[in-house]
C-alpha cells in the first residue's frame, strides 16, 4: 500500500472517530452482533422453552422481561430473534451488492443497447411498490428465513445499479481508464481492476444503509406473517404475535422491546453509514 493511500485511511479514521453519532451506532450494532452470536451462552432459557405457569407473565427476577402467550422468556426470545433480523440484514444485502454491481457496471460501461436494457429493467422493478411483490412472491415461495432473504435481495438492488451506472459513467472516459485500453485490457479487468476500487466509498455506504432496510423489510414481511415463521423468532414475527388491542393496551412487554431493537438498530446502522460517508469524502459533511 502507498504511503499516499495508508494517509487518505488514517485521516478518514480521524473523521469517523471524531464523528459521535457514527461511533455511537458502531457502539450499538458491535453490542447486538455480539449478543446475538452468544445468544445460546447467555440465553437464561431455551429458545422454544415453555413455562405453562408463567403465560404472559409482566417482567419479574424470573423473566427479566416477561413471557409470551406460550410461556417462552421474552429476553430469550428478543436475543435469539437478533440473530435472525440481523442475519437476513446482512445476507439480503450481499445479493443485492451482487446483482447490484454486476449490472450497474455492465450497463455504465457498455452502454448502447445493454444499458438501455438494464436501465429499463431497473425502471420496471422500480415502478412497482416493493412490499406488493414482495407479499406476492412470498406467498407463492412460502414464509420462510431464506425466502425473505432472496426475496428483498432481488427487489431492493436497482438502486445500487443506479449509483454504480452513474459513477462508472463519470470515470470511464478518464485518462486512466484509456490508458488500461491503449495496454489491451479487456472490459472486464478495467471494471474490477480500475473502476470498481474508484467507487467503493458509495458502495460501501449503500452496504450500511441496505442493511438497515434489509431489517425494517424483514419486519415489514414478517409482521404481516409472509416473513420468519414462527417458533423461530425475529423482532418482527414478535411484533406481529402482538397486535391484539389487550397486549397493546397491557403487555408492553412483548411488543415495546422487539420494536426498540429495530428502531436501535437501523437508527445505529443509519448513523455508521452517514459516518463513513463523511470519513470517506469529507466534501459531503453534513
């Protein structure tokens, strides 16, 4: 690495550690990754766990925060269903950096007629509601983990099509991208080699923030039971077993946790993305 590039890192470093919010939602996530991963050592009880004596039973030293219509420990439940919120996060994200990259790159660098296909797919897919599709395909796939992953995977990555295309556009008429041209590399080495490690800094913002929607998806998806099927629990299959007037009214204990560990997390993962886009290119500071 060039003694340029190292100084371009560390001062991004300086920008993002003297950003509060964004090491406050770094703070936040490395807390719920954490948990989520140990879930099965701190876990008080098992995951499906029943206790007919304590059904709905309010926060006690027993259950720190109560028990669900079955009996199960809400904690338990709320640790475990991170795994499965932040997982489908993460997983649903990656597909969507891969169909993401691979076509914007395609459609900035060849242009003509492959763009203007692409372009008009990305158009199409756009032009309709996602969780009208999403609901559609899920109820032809079935609710499932992996159904909800592919599903917000494949709806949600026109967007970073978009961004890639426009970026390429820009540069591929640069003085270097020309010189790649004039040694005979070919379109796919200039696009891996030369103009994707020149746009990582969108790519990786748009990462953070798909993360964030990967979740309030799986929520979405969940809450209206197309998503995460139950015994397994997510933070939005949680909410949706709460949607009763009497639970809402006298049970804060089985919907207000599930829904702040979505607000925190996707506000957290909204501060780290804001974050590393400033570190990245101090231009754009809020």
């Amino acid at each position: 690495m060039s003694k340029e590039k190292v100084e371009t890192s560390e001062n991004a470093w300086k920008r993002f550690r003297n950003d509060k919010l964004a090491l406050f939602g770094l703070i936040v996530l490395v807390v719920f990754i954490v948990l989520a991963i140990i879930a099965p050592i701190i876990a008080p009880y098992g995951r499906d766990t029943i206790d007919m004596i304590n059904i709905e039973a309010s926060p006690s030293k027993v259950h720190i925060l109560g028990t669900d219509e079955l009996g199960r420990d809400v904690f338990t439940r709320l640790i475990y269903g991170g795994q499965i919120s932040l997982s489908v996060g993460v997983v649903a994200t990656t597909i969507q950096l891969a169909i993401g990259i691979i076509l914007g790159s395609i459609a900035g660098y060849c242009g003509g007629v492959v763009d203007t296909i692409i372009m008009r797919l990305v158009d199409i897919i756009m032009c309709f509601p996602f969780f009208v599709i999403a609901i559609s395909m899920a109820a032809i796939l079935g609710p499932s983990i992996w159904n909800v992953m592919i599903i917000i995977g494949v709806l949600q990555w026109t967007n970073l099509a978009r961004i890639v295309r426009a970026e390429i556009l820009s540069l591929k008429r640069r003085e270097f991208i020309e010189a790649a041209k004039a040694l005979g590399l070919d379109g796919k080495d200039i696009i891996i080699k030369h103009l994707l490690p020149n746009i990582f800094a969108p790519i990786i913002v748009y990462a953070t923030l798909g993360i964030a929607g990967g979740i309030l998806s799986e929520a979405g998806l969940s809450f209206l039971g197309m998503g995460v099927k139950q015994p397994q629990p997510s933070w939005g299959n949680m909410l949706s077993a709460a949607q009763k007037m009497t639970i809402l009214q006298s049970e804060w204990w089985l919907w207000i946790p599930p829904g702040l560990m979505v607000f925190l997390t996707v506000l957290s993962i909204n501060f780290l993305g804001d974050g590393i886009r400033d570190a990245l290119d101090p231009k754009l500071r809020r």
